[in-house]
C-alpha cells in the first residue's frame, strides 16, 4: 500500500486550485507525470487522450473566447493550461497498441459505440493524468467550464480531437481555496450484492 504522505499528496490533502504563482512549468514535470500517468488502463489499451498544453499568451488568447465568465480570470492568469481531449480514430493505432490486432475492427466504423469508447476512456486517463500531476509536485485545478464547440474549432478544426475538460497546471498559492467539502461515505456512495 502506498504511505501516508503519498496519499496525502495525490488526493487527501491535494486541492483544486484556482491561483497559481508565476512560478513556470517545467517540461520536465508534464513528461514525467506522462510517464506516470500512461500506464493507467483503458479499453483494449485504446489511450484515447491527448493533451495539448496551452502556455503562451498567444495560445490562451485563442481559448479565450470559448471560456466561461467564472473561468476566465484564472485560466488566463495560470502559468500552463491543459487542453485534455480524445482522439475519435483512437482506433487506428490499436494494431500496435493491444495484443490482439483484430481489435480495430471493434471500433472502425462503429459511431457511437467508438465515439463513447474514446470519451469514456479519455475521460478515465484524464483521471489518471489529474492524479499524475499531482505526484510529480504541481498543482491543477479542472474545469468543464468551457465553449467545447468553441474550442474545437480554434484547436482541433479537422474534427479528428474533441475537447474533453480543461486544467490550469502550476504551484498553488493556496489563495481563496474554501474550506474542503464534504464527500460521500462507503455506505452512501456504494453497495454490495
């Protein structure tokens, strides 16, 4: 089992942030929460997401207008961005990426079935890069709060990527974090049969 201090970190103590010091990012730090991170499971090891980080002005500029107003001011102010999509041809790459090739004939050309497949998966190893994140010492804080549609069309027009959540990514200053809510217990939150 994992110690205290590494619980700590990647959930029980870890906040969403919304204020980040000017401290910036390291490259460093986003490949090895990758490397962390890619080793989550997905369906027939599909690894749908796909990540595009945001951290020139000129990039945050572009997503501007696809943020929502309680969104704004922090997105804008934090040193990286993270632009966490899925690849809708996720497919394609299953020949090399799971042990049975045939796998690709059970999403090629299946619509819907392949498109929740990929979000679903997406969304799973977007989970795992949250937790990532915060094992390699940043701090993050998601968001849906966002124009999707928007997004796409600014970041991804060939339709191929589909805009899933953001996260502002840096060093939390702590600053205007509320008091932590509460969360459901085992007996509230699950059964067994």
């Amino acid at each position: 089992m994992a110690d205290d201090k590494t619980l700590d970190l990647i959930l029980r103590q870890a906040r969403s942030h919304g204020d980040f010091s000017d401290r910036p990012v390291p490259e460093e730090k986003l490949r090895a929460a990758h490397e962390l991170m890619k080793w989550g499971p997905t369906s027939a090891n599909s690894q749908p997401m796909r990540v595009l980080y945001l951290r020139s002005r000129e990039a945050r500029e572009k997503l501007r207008p696809a943020l929502a107003p309680t969104n704004l001011e922090k997105t804008m102010k934090a040193p990286l961005v993270a632009l966490v999509a899925y690849d809708t041809r996720f497919w394609e790459h299953l020949p090399r990426m799971f042990y049975n090739p045939q796998a690709i004939n059970w999403f090629k050309d299946k619509g819907a079935h392949a498109e929740i497949t990929a979000f679903r998966n997406g969304t799973l190893q977007g989970g795992y890069f949250l937790l990532a994140l915060r094992a390699v010492g940043l701090d993050c804080g998601a968001m849906s709060g966002f124009d999707n549609a928007r997004a796409d069309a600014a970041f991804f027009p060939d339709g191929r990527f589909r805009s899933n959540f953001l996260v502002n990514i840096g060093y939390g200053t702590g600053k205007g974090l509320p008091p932590r809510d509460p969360r459901f217990t085992f007996d509230e939150a699950c059964r067994i049969m």
